[in-house]
C-alpha cells in the first residue's frame, strides 16, 4: 500500500512510518521542510500531485498544545494546524484522480471536554471547552473524505507515552528530584497510551475495514492523575508527595492549566470490540518500558 504520512516525524509518526515501511508499504512523509526529513518526502504545497499516487492518509499533524501560555495567537496556531492541516488535505483528497480509499486522522480524547467521572466511548457527545471545539472542527474537516468516498477513521488519542518525548518527558525531571506529586485535587482522569499501541491501532485501521468513523485510541484501564502519579513515583523508585495546587497552575498556565486540572475517563470500546490486543494495557508495565534501565 502507498501511504502518504503527515506529521511522520514528531513523536507518533516517526514510529508509524518505521511500522509501515517494516510491514511492506511505500511512506511518503507531507513536511513543511522536506529537504530535511531523511525519508521520501514532499511539501504541502505538492499534496495534489502525490495524491493520485496515494492509497492511504494517515493524518498526524498538529502542533504541540503544551508549552506556552494559549493566548490568542497561541490557540490560532493549535487550531489552524489541525483544522486549516486537514482541510488541506481533503482538499487534495477530493481533487485527484484516482483518489486515496482511506484516511485514519488523529484526533484527541479532549473531544469530550470535561466530563468528571463519567465513562466515555466514541459515542458520546462532545464537550464545549476550546480543545473540545477543535476536535469537533478537526473531525468535521476529515469526514468531509466521505463525500469522496473514503473510509474514514478518527482517532481520538490520549496522552501517549513514550521514552523520547511527548508528555510523559514534561514530568520526569520534577518527579526524578524528588518533587513530583498530584495535580490539584489529583482526582481527574487520564486517558493514556503507549505509543506502541496508537502505531498498533494505526495498523489496524489500514488493514481493516471494520474500523469507520471515531476509535478511542486509549488503554483500556485510564486512571486518575492521583493514581497514575503514584506508578509514575514507584516507576522512578522516588516519593511523590508535593501536590500542585490549582490555583498556582492557573497562575503560571493560564487557560491551559484547565487541561491538566481535568480529564476524560475514555474507554476504548472500537477497539475492544473489533477485538484489538494492546500491547501495553497496564499502566505500571506501560511507564516501564518508558523510564525503566
């Protein structure tokens, strides 16, 4: 299969083409500085030229939500690189002749917005915060592949955690010293994954046809930010006894600090029912294979 790759070299995607390329198909990677990936690549600006060439999508761009404080300009740049990426893409998609059968497109767990204890699967309604809002944009650009008579798969991630990145490498220099602890209360929910299973998922989603529309691509178990900073802490043999107040994340984030005070209990039942076997579906076995020697 010829797959085309967009964000094939941040934390998900340079595992997904190194997955894809291993089970035998064409990768080419949609960068906006193709001269530097060391892959076949192209530009955005050659995404209707590749695309008759094109089987598959998978959609992985965006840039990260963490970091700087979401001011105005801030919160453009996370929305247009996920919503303004993917029309893009669909664009290109509707345009060409013959045309990609599929497309898997990330999207986050964030869909379902603040949502306390309540379990979560794909059908469930979505939330009205400002990441909530875009992943409802977000997916609506990517369906719009239906009219051209793809298979589309939204893939509503959780926190992946990885060794070389993503959120989990945010946590480990406070935990290591000793001052890692709860965030707020600590009883908000984190919907995680190893990226292990977001590639493993990915490869579903291609080879098979039973997955349409929303997958939580989550592990099945989700904990709350108390729990899952104690496996942390026992991960790194070190205490985690200095909670983070709220108010002093609203302080130092801002409207960001909303992310990381609340959560989704998001239970991955697509998955579960097309009989998907995760790899990594405990969360102290997880952050093993992330911080352990």
């Amino acid at each position: 299969m010829r797959v085309l790759v967009t964000g094939g070299t941040g934390l998900v995607g340079r595992r997904t083409c190194d997955a894809l390329r291993a089970a035998g198909h064409a990768v080419t990677v949609v960068s906006r500085d193709p001269g530097r990936v060391p892959a076949r690549a192209v530009g955005w600006d050659a995404l209707r030229a590749i695309m008759p060439e094109t089987d598959a999508i998978v959609n992985l761009a965006g840039d990260s939500i963490a970091g700087a404080r979401w001011t105005r300009a801030r919160k453009a740049e996370i929305r247009g690189s996920r919503v303004e990426g993917t029309r893009a893409l669909v664009d290109a998609l509707g345009a060409a002749e013959p045309r990609p059968k599929l497309l898997v497109s990330a999207s986050a767990v964030g869909y379902y917005g603040d949502r306390g204890d309540e379990p979560l699967d794909e059908t469930a309604s979505p939330g009205t915060d400002f990441l909530a809002r875009v992943c409802v944009e977000w997916e609506a650009e990517a369906r719009r592949a239906e009219a051209f008579g793809a298979r589309v798969v939204l893939l509503r991630l959780g926190i992946v955690l990885a060794p070389d990145g993503g959120a989990l490498s945010a946590m480990l220099l406070p935990f290591r010293a000793g001052l890692g602890g709860p965030l707020g209360g600590g009883g908000q929910w984190m919907s995680w994954v190893h990226r292990d299973d977001v590639v493993g998922l990915i490869g579903e989603a291609l080879a098979n046809d039973v997955y349409v529309g929303p997958v939580n691509a989550t592990a099945p178990n989700p904990v709350t930010n108390k729990e899952f900073t104690r496996a942390l802490a026992r991960a790194l043999h070190r205490p985690a006894v200095l909670p983070v107040p709220g108010f002093g994340l609203h302080l130092l984030l801002g409207e960001m600090a909303a992310m990381l005070l609340t959560g989704q209990r998001a239970l991955p039942r697509v998955a579960e029912r097309h009989g998907y076997v995760w790899r990594q579906p405990e969360l102290p076995a997880a952050l093993d294979t992330c911080v352990g020697p």
